[in-house]
C-alpha cells in the first residue's frame, strides 16, 4: 500500500477494497472475487489517470513532497556504478545533506552532487532533511574544482525545499557559501547537467543547479521560495499556499513554457513512487543522450551557460 495524498482519497478507497478482496481470495474463501478484482483495478487505474492528469500547483507540490518518492542515493544506486563519497569541506566539517562525490556513469567518468532527504526518521535526520549547511556548499565547490581540473563533467540532482537557516548555519556564512558555490557552477570549464528530482527550493538549489542543461521530473517544482513562505511575505497568511503555488508558476510545465528548463521528464502514473526504477532509467536515458550531445562538436560550456542564463526573461 502507498501513502496515499489527501487528494488521491478516490484512489485510496478503491485500492483499499482491492487489497481486501485478495486476502479473501487468499484465505481460501469459496467466492471467485477475480473479476471484482479487475473491475476495481480498472476503476482505480481509471481514477488515477483522471486525477493526474489535472493536478493543480498546489497538488504537484505535494506530489514532489511525497515522502516514497526516490531520492538522490535511489538515483546514484540506480544509475552509477564505483560511487565514491567525498567527505568534508577542508574547512569545518562534513555536511551529510549535499551528497558528492565520483562515478561512472555508462562507463564515463561523472562527478556528482546531490542532495538527500532520507528515507526515514534516522536517514532523515541524518541527512537534515535535504537542508545544506555552509560546509555542504563548501563541498560542492571542492567537488566542482576537481571536476575541472581533471575535465570530468558534471550531474547534479537537487531535491531541497532549501539551504539551512539555522543560527549556526548563519554565522558560519550560510549566504556566502551559496553564493560561491554557485558562482563556482557558472565558471565550469567542464559540461554540466541538472536535474530537479523532487523540490528545488531557493538559493539552496540554484547552488547546484547552475548547469548547461536543467531537467525536470514531470511532477516536481522549483521556486524561489515555498508557496507557505510566499503566502506568509505577500498574504501574512499561510492557509493561502495553494494561491500561492498557482501564482508562482513553480511546476515543471510552466518553467519549461518560461524556458527556465530545458526538458521534462515523464513520471509513471500516479508520480515517481509508483515506479521509481522507471523513472530513475528515464533520468538516466536523458542525462545519456545529453552527455552524447556535449561529446559531439567544440563546445565553450562555460560561455553556453552564461549565454543560457542572461537569455532567461528576454522575448517571452
């Protein structure tokens, strides 16, 4: 059984009826249940494709919340083979919420950032729920400047409602370690992709996400702040979040009509924890036909960038 969102409630009803029916079945019960059990799959499948086929902003943003959904360690799992973890910044410590670090991807050498949420209570907390501290950022930027020093290109997977604002986080230069880390995206020699799997939240993404490429899984979001926060500055009411995830146009369609993206990637039916492996490969399938795209012809990366991002707002 799936956590079940608040919306997906006609969903939720009829996979629960199903579910019941084949513990009956199971327990050896004399009544053939078989085709009630089709009928009701077909209803359910029915819902489902009713329901995500209309999602609203407010209803994409609890999907890309939704605590199953894969996260960066299902995607390195899933996608890289020989991950080796880098650890600590040089400076202060070790940030476990910005994972980085180097692989093969199909073969090819890639460095890798990413943040993780956890899967759990423990992995969670460990991880600071994808929320990354200065020392976090700092990381990156080491990871970055490996990565051009050696010519290794880049893959970043940002899941993070945003950086850390604790007061620690604060007086150890939160802001300026985003700022570098950022700064450090933008001046890669080496090509860089992007891609959003889950939240993209504020300056905390845009840190790893300064890439020649950014994808977009079909129901994830990025902002430059949560819709609770938006209604919280513009309304001083935070029951108006779902106004304000329509007006902030945060969802993957709107941002690839705005061409802040560059692509979407589909998710199986009913989001990405209904078919992780499906989606990771289809993550994997894109970032393969990029790298393929970057290898043919004598590319300035770090020149295609800054030309991509001043192009951002212009002749829309």
């Amino acid at each position: 059984m799936y956590n079940y969102l608040d919306f997906e409630k006609p969903v939720a009803d009829l996979e629960g009826k199903i579910l019941e029916l084949k513990k009956l079945a199971e327990g050896g019960e004399s009544v053939d249940v078989a085709d009630e059990i089709a009928r009701l799959e077909k209803r359910s499948r029915d819902a489902l494709r009713d329901l995500y086929k209309a999602l609203t902003p407010w209803q994409k943003v609890q999907v890309a919340r939704h605590p199953d959904r894969p996260h960066c360690l299902d995607y390195v799992r899933g996608l890289f083979t020989g991950f080796t973890p880098l650890a600590g910044d040089r400076t202060f410590g070790e940030d476990q919420a910005l994972i980085g670090g180097f692989a093969r991807f199909r073969g090819e050498p890639v460095a890798i950032l990413g943040q993780e949420k956890g899967s759990d209570t423990a992995s969670r907390l460990r991880h600071n729920f994808g929320s990354v501290r200065p020392e976090g950022y700092r990381k990156a930027v080491r990871i970055m400047e490996l990565a051009d020093r050696f010519g290794i290109p880049l893959i970043s997977l940002v899941d993070t409602a945003g950086a850390y604002p604790g007061v620690g986080a604060e007086e150890r230069g939160q802001a300026e370690a985003i700022a570098r880390s950022t700064s450090a995206g933008l001046g890669l020699k080496v090509p860089s992709i992007s891609v959003i799997i889950g939240e993209g939240g504020s300056g905390g993404a845009i840190a790893i996400a300064t890439a020649n490429r950014v994808y977009m899984l079909e129901h994830a979001i990025y902002s430059v702040i949560s819709p609770e926060g938006a209604a919280s500055i513009l309304w001083r009411d935070t029951t108006r979040s779902k106004d304000a995830a329509t007006n902030m146009k945060i969802t993957a369609q709107d941002l690839l009509n705005l061409r802040i993206i560059d692509a979407v990637i589909p998710e199986p039916l009913g989001g990405a924890h209904r078919g992780p492996e499906t989606v990771i490969a289809a993550t994997g399938d894109l970032i393969a036909r990029t790298m393929k795209e970057f290898g043919e012809g004598n590319v300035d990366f770090r020149e295609q960038r800054r030309e991509k991002y001043l192009a951002m707002g212009r002749n829309l």
